[in-house]
C-alpha cells in the first residue's frame, strides 16, 4: 500500500494541474470569442476576393482568343518547384492542432519528391518550424511570432517572395497549408493551391448577365493583374486568423478534457488515500489489541 503523504503529495499536485488546465481552458474561451468573429468578418471578404478575381478571370477567358495572357491563371503541366506555406501555432497543449498540419506538409512534399519537383518549404510558428528543423528538413525562410498575433503588413512581407518569385518563372506553385476554424468543437485542415489561381469553378460564359461588375474591356487585364498581389496576400492574412481561431478552440478541448481527467485523478486518488488509512488504523487497532491481550 502507497504511504500516505505521497498520495497527499499527489492529490495535492494533481489538483494544482487541475487549477492551471482550468484557467487556461477560460483564456483560450475569452479569446476565441474575439478569434471567432474577425474570422468570420475576414471569411466574407475572402470569399468575396476569390468571387471577383475569378469573374473577371472568366470575362476575359470568354471574351479573348488564346485565354488569358497571366501566368498566375495558366496551369503549368510539369513544374519543377514550388513553395509549400504552413502556418502552425507558437505554443502547444491544444491537442493534436499542430501535428495535423505537420502531417498534410509531409504528405505534400513527398508527393511532390515522387515526381521530382522540388519544393521550397516556408514556415510560420514555432511548432512546425521547430518540428522540421529537429528533423533536419531544409526550410526556405520561417517566422516564429506570426501566427499568434496576425499582422497584414508582415504577413504580406512574408508572402510577396512567393508572389514575385512565381511571377518571375522561379517557382510553378504557391501551396498554403493550415489548420482552421470550422465551429468551436471542430477544426479543418486546409491544404489550398494558392497559384496559379483555379477559376474552373466560376462558369462566366454561363452566368455573364446576371454580373455585379461593371469593367471596360480594356481595364479587365490591368485588374486582374492589381487583383493577384491581394488575393494571394488576403489568402496568406486569412489563413492566419482563421489559424488563430482554430488554435484557441482546440486548446480549449485540449485543457477541458485535462481539466476531466485531472479531476477523475484526484477522485481515484482520494479513494486510494482513504483505502490507506482505512489500512493504517486497522493495523493500529490490531497492534494495540494484541498488546493488550499479552499483557494478560
């Protein structure tokens, strides 16, 4: 049987973890409240971005012999690199949020050595930077106080590389890799082909009447091409708060469920606490019982 003042011991620091996970469980509730709505907020714009970009793509698609003349809307058969971009989180103890990203990255870039295109692997938050370095995959840049505290101009400095080094022919591909917010018990991984920018879903030709916009011909191209730099980098700002809003609810279940079993813990041991002082007196009671009876 266990002494007593270790099981004390214990439950004494089993409850201290239970205070902690239980404080930590209501910050991250109190800061994905304000998470959750500028993720929200910035998830309208997004789609609104990538709703306009891909109109005034179909336009010209429609309206121009030969298609478009961008290499951000022309798919590239064989590329021979890309830049694979993933945002995981600066802190751990929010479950398994981090390692699913780590996951779809790895998947990626093996995919990719299958067909002997190389990748370019650019990092944002500690946890996936810290995981590849440890595992000695080469990293093309990272930043490690991004993903905590979103912040557009930095985020566009990081992500204009990727844009300029496409436009130039340096690399055939802008992968954005993340973990985001679905609901508040839920996160889903997002593995996003970036550029070229995919407007196969947006059939302009079929819906051209029914358009919002309202472009000379000859402004559409000059649009198009201001619109890439915003979309990609809107892209890149949103994976980031709708990162950080992930990261908060899945730290939430995280210290929830310790916080549970923390507290099953302390129960069991409470009853192993009692079981051995139930013992101890028991023991007691007989000894002195039978001192009793020898000295008859």
């Amino acid at each position: 049987m266990a002494n007593l003042k270790d099981i004390k011991r214990q439950i004494s620091s089993v409850t201290n973890t239970q205070k902690t996970t239980r404080a930590m469980k209501l910050v991250s509730t109190a800061k994905l409240r304000r998470a959750e709505e500028l993720a929200k907020r910035s998830r309208l714009y997004a789609d609104k971005m990538n709703q306009v970009i891909a109109e005034i793509a179909g336009r010209i698609e429609c309206s121009k012999i030969g298609g478009i003349d961008n290499r951000c809307f022309k798919k590239i058969e064989n590329p021979k690199m890309v830049d694979i971009v993933f945002v995981t989180a600066d802190k751990g103890l929010c479950g398994g949020f981090n390692i699913q990203t780590i996951k779809a990255v790895n998947k990626l870039i093996k995919d990719y050595k299958e067909k002997d295109v190389k990748v370019r692997l650019r990092g944002i938050g500690k946890k996936g930077v810290e995981f590849f370095k440890y595992n000695e995959v080469e990293l093309f840049d990272s930043v490690s106080d991004l993903s905590s505290k979103p912040d557009k101009a930095r985020s566009d400095d990081f992500i204009a590389t990727s844009i300029e080094d496409y436009k130039d022919g340096k690399i055939d591909g802008l992968h954005l890799v993340y973990n985001g917010y679905k609901n508040i018990i839920t996160q889903e991984l997002h593995v996003n082909h970036v550029l070229p920018v995919d407007t196969d879903g947006y059939e302009e030709c079929a819906v051209e009447q029914s358009s919002i916009l309202e472009i000379e011909a000859q402004d559409e191209e000059h649009m198009l091409d201001s619109l890439v730099n915003r979309y990609v980098e809107y892209n890149m700002y949103y994976a980031l708060i709708d990162s950080v809003a992930a990261e908060h609810s899945a730290r939430m279940q995280a210290m929830d469920t310790a916080t549970n079993n923390a507290k099953e813990m302390v129960k069991s041991l409470n009853v192993e606490y009692n079981k051995a002082r139930q013992a101890a007196i028991t023991t007691e009671l007989i000894e002195i019982i039978s001192g009793v009876e020898s000295m008859k």
